[in-house]
C-alpha cells in the first residue's frame, strides 16, 4: 500500500504544470496531498513498531516493480524507507537506536547508504550539530529532532518520526492570480503521527539553495506558502539554509524574497509615480531639443538623448509589462521573451551611463591629450546598444530556464541568470561609475579650492552626476545583498526611478536659455528673450565632451 501510494504522488510530480494549475482549482491537488499524509503516517505503527527492534531482517531491500519504489527495511534500527524519483518517505522510530532523523546528498558516497539514482542518505542521531551538518558536501536536506525534543514529546505520547522528501513543489499549487515567490528547491514534509500541537522547543532542518540568491523559509498551509513561525538562518553566500519552526507541517525555501506586505503596496506606489515623472521629464528633454536647434547639433546633446530613449525603453517596457497587458506563463516563450527584453533595456541604460562617465572623466581628469575618433558618437551608440546583446544571449541560449515569474508577475532572469546577466554588470558599471564621480568632485574641488563661494555649484554638479551616472543603483545592488534590510529597497525606489526627472530639471529648468525657449514658444508676444550676460550660466547644469586641451572645469 505504501509502495502504491508513494508511486501515484511520484508520476503527479511529473504532470505538466497547465494541468496541475487546473485541478487545483477544484482543490485537487490539495485533497490528494491530505490524503496521502494522513495515509502514509499511518503506517509508521505498522512499518516501525517497538516490537520490530533488534529483530533480524531477512531481506533489507528490494525493489517493487508493479510500483518503481525502492522499500528499504531496517526495522531492526527503528527505520524503514519507500523511495522514488521526486518524492521518498522515510519512518523513523527513535526508541530503537536512537536515530531521529535522516540527511539526503547529491552522490552515493561510500559513508552514505545508497537510495535511487544519485541520492544517498545517512541516518542522524540525537546529538547531531545542525552547524556541523551545514557544512557537509552535497548535502540536500536534512531534519532531526534533538533529545531533549524528542524526550518531551515522547512523554506527550509521541511514538514515531515520519519525513518525506518532494523533489519539486508540482502538488503545492496556489491559485491566487497573485504571482508569490514560490520554491525552487525540494519540499519538506517533517510530521509525527498523532501530534498535532505546536513544539515544546523549535526543531531545526536544513535545505540546500541556489548559490548567490536570497531566501526566506515558509511552510505550506493548503492555500499559499506563509513564513510567519518560521526562522531564517542563512545569508546569500551560504550553499545550505538553516530553518527552525515551532510547529510541524510541509516546508521549503522561498527564491527572490518577497517584501513584507506592509511595504509592498507603499513601494509599488512610489515605483510607477516616478517612473510616470520620469517619462514626463524625458519628454519634456526631447521637446526641448526640437526646440532648440543649437541644443540638439551639440555632440553632449545627441549622448543625452541617446540616454533619455534608453531609459524612456527601458521604463516604458517595464509599466506595460507589469500592468497585465502581456500575458505570460511560466517557463512559456511569452516570459523568455519579455525576460529577456527588460534585461536587454536595463543594461543598454547602463551602457551610456558608463560612457557618459567615461566622458566626464575624461573632461574633468584627463584634460590634456584626449583623441577621439571622428565619428565616436556613431561608434557609442554602436557600442551601447549592441553590448547588452552578449550577455543577453548567453542567458537566452544558455540558461533559459532562469526566465521566470517574479512577485511582481512580470518575467525576469533569476538564480545565477540574475546574478550574472544582470546584477554583476550593473555591479561592475557602478562600481566605476562612483569611482570616476569620486575623482571628478575632487578634481573639481581641487580647481576651485581659492572659489568657496562656488560650492553650491559643486553641490549641484555632485548630485547630478549622482543621477546621471546611475549611482543610485548602489542602493539597488545593496537591496539585493541585504534583503532583509527594507531601508535600501526604499532608497532605490525613490532615487532611481526619478532619474528622468531630475535629468529634465537639470538640462530643462534650471537652464535660462532653455526656459526662455519655452516661455518664448508658449507666449512669444509676452516674453522677449535675451542672451544671457554672463556664457557660463548657459554651461552650468550642461555637460561638455568635445575634445578640448582648455581648462576643463566648467561648473559655475
């Protein structure tokens, strides 16, 4: 029976997922799960009872044919085993030896027991070191209960210790349209027959993660994955992720932490208001450069726009994508392809950011000498748009899987894609963003150390490079590392999404010249325009990149 029942969950798992999604609309899934829980934890009496210790077994292995389940018989010890492809149950009765749990590995290693394929696994004791457990080779999962627990809930009546082991998260369905975080890595399902209430003491269990990702562990209450009860204890350089619960049910590890709920909305609110102002301030840059035709010929300018249309690209990609207008599914070429623009559109920002930077250095810092092709405008944008490609691709071709659905339903690399399609770009190119920034205000502070009454200018200058060069996303990347500290997330969401509009102020608004074009354009009957008095109030909120040998510091 046993065999049969481990054999019918194992081919759900292989389902396809459309159909799963399906039946768990009527709580299929839901009810077969129950039901092969409460059924499995029934046998533990019969499978490893008291009676069973330190008798002979004749025959400790076998395989069931009519079922594709490995039953493994150590009732002597106090362990029995029915093993499949994507789901194994292990009964444990701690009375015999003193075995109270089990730990699953990626190989069959000579000290482990061999189960099926390249799973093994190792009986653990009562005295066993979550710590040291943590640090073992290809370990995948483990769960123990310690002797002080066990003790006290033996004298609560409890007998026997069942843990069963899912390959996949195929029969935890939510069916709520809101798209959640949602495991990648196996299932656990820690539970003891006949015991229900909540632990005397937390138990701890360990499952391995992806490298390089944030997680957070959640256990399955039959309508989404919830991490109250449930502690955490990893950061994103571990390989094994360390949880402690105070009650006993189906766990796992949650991959792209999602932000508490009291956050989320507020967070949301202010991403699309500055993405919608910062489309506003694009706008208003490219109706000022038909404008003003002077404007527009100058070779800073044609960079600036190139800029404004990559980040107008990349935000207008990202509002159409989130609003629900393109619909995707999960693994589907619908989320492959919007995936796989949106990465292309941020990092093609990222591209003229760098060389805009490189540009200012090369003004500010390395005045003399500086011989640029004839055509480098071309050759930028050349460069800028088609670089982004390379990376792209190579997650396309080479790890596709990595497209999936975010929280936030909109497709978008994850795991090592993620880490290294998106993030370490975005790392490196801030990193020598805020390094040329850092060189550039000294270098200006340097020239105009006898002119203190220049130092709002440079203030000025400080804070628009600080945009313009997408320094802000340091709060990004620092969101992605320390995702449990929420201050970043909302410094990003602030600071980053206002990029167009604080450009537009710059370039726009505080420009007499260009203001004086748009009051003369709006009422050329009322306002007469004149030329500034003074040449360098039209240079002070511009950007020059002509190949000057000139003194270069040109900030008030």
């Amino acid at each position: 029976m046993g065999a049969n029942l481990v054999s019918v969950c194992n081919e759900m798992m292989k389902i396809n997922e459309t159909v799963l999604r399906l039946s768990a609309r009527l709580n299929a899934t839901n009810v077969l799960l129950d039901n092969f829980e409460q059924n499995m934890d029934a046998l533990s009496e019969y499978l490893v009872h008291d009676e069973s210790c330190g008798k002979v077994i004749e025959e400790a292995a076998r395989e069931s044919a009519e079922a594709g389940v490995k039953l493994i018989n150590k009732a002597d010890i106090g362990v029995q085993a029915l093993i499949s492809s994507k789901l194994s149950v292990f009964y444990v009765n701690p009375e015999c030896n003193n075995i109270t749990g089990m730990a699953i590995y990626s190989d069959a290693s000579p000290d482990h027991t061999s189960s099926s394929g390249k799973l093994s696994y190792r009986f653990l004791y009562a005295n066993e070191s979550a710590e040291r457990l943590k640090r073992e080779p290809r370990l995948e999962t483990a769960a123990y209960m310690p002797g002080h627990l066990w003790r006290q809930l033996r004298h609560k009546g409890a007998s026997y210790f069942v843990l069963k082991v899912f390959a996949n998260d195929a029969l935890f369905v939510e069916t709520s349209m809101q798209s959640r975080p949602r495991p990648d890595v196996k299932v656990l399902s820690i539970t003891i027959p006949g015991y229900d209430d909540k632990l005397p003491n937390p138990v701890q269990f360990l499952l391995r993660k992806p490298k390089q990702v944030g997680v957070v562990c959640a256990y399955w209450n039959y309508t989404t994955w919830n991490e109250s009860g449930i502690t955490t204890g990893s950061n994103m350089f571990d390989d094994i992720v360390l949880c402690e619960t105070d009650h006993l049910t189906h766990f796992s590890v949650l991959l792209g932490v999602d932000l508490p709920e009291p956050h989320k909305p507020i967070l949301s609110v202010l991403t699309y208001l500055g993405c919608g102002l910062s489309l506003f301030g694009m706008l208003g840059i490219f109706l000022t450069a038909m404008l003003v035709s002077k404007w527009r010929e100058q070779a800073s300018t044609k960079v600036l726009l190139h800029l404004c249309l990559a980040l107008s690209l990349q935000l207008s990609l990202f509002l159409y994508f989130t609003s629900g207008h393109w619909s995707t599914q999960e693994n589907g070429i619908g989320c492959l392809i919007s995936g796989a623009v949106l990465q292309y559109s941020v990092l093609v920002v990222f591209s003229w950011m760098l060389i805009i930077s490189m540009l200012q250095f090369q003004r500010y810092v390395t005045v003399l000498g500086v011989d640029r092709p004839h055509h480098y405008i071309l050759i930028s944008a050349i460069v800028a748009w088609s670089l982004p490609l390379v990376p792209t691709l190579l997650i396309v071709f080479l790890d596709r899987t990595s497209y999936k659905l975010t929280q936030d339903a909109f497709c978008y690399p994850t795991g090592n894609g993620l880490l290294l399609g998106v993030v370490l770009p975005i790392a490196l190119v801030t990193i020598a963003n805020a390094f040329m920034m850092i060189r550039i205000v000294y270098s200006v502070n340097q020239a105009l150390r006898s002119r203190r009454k220049l130092i709002f200018q440079q203030m000025r200058l400080f804070v628009l490079l600080f945009f313009l060069l997408g320094i802000t996303w340091i709060f990004g990347v620092s969101s992605y590392i320390f995702s449990k500290l929420i201050i970043f997330s909302y410094l990003f969401c602030i600071t980053a999404t206002l990029q167009g509009l604080v450009l537009f102020l710059y370039f726009v608004i505080f420009n007499a010249t260009h203001r004086q074009a748009w009051l003369k354009f709006i009422c050329p009957k009322l306002v007469k325009v004149d030329a500034p008095k003074d040449k360098t109030q039209i240079q002070s909120t511009t950007f020059s990149i002509s190949s000057s040998k000139k003194n270069a510091v040109k900030v008030n």
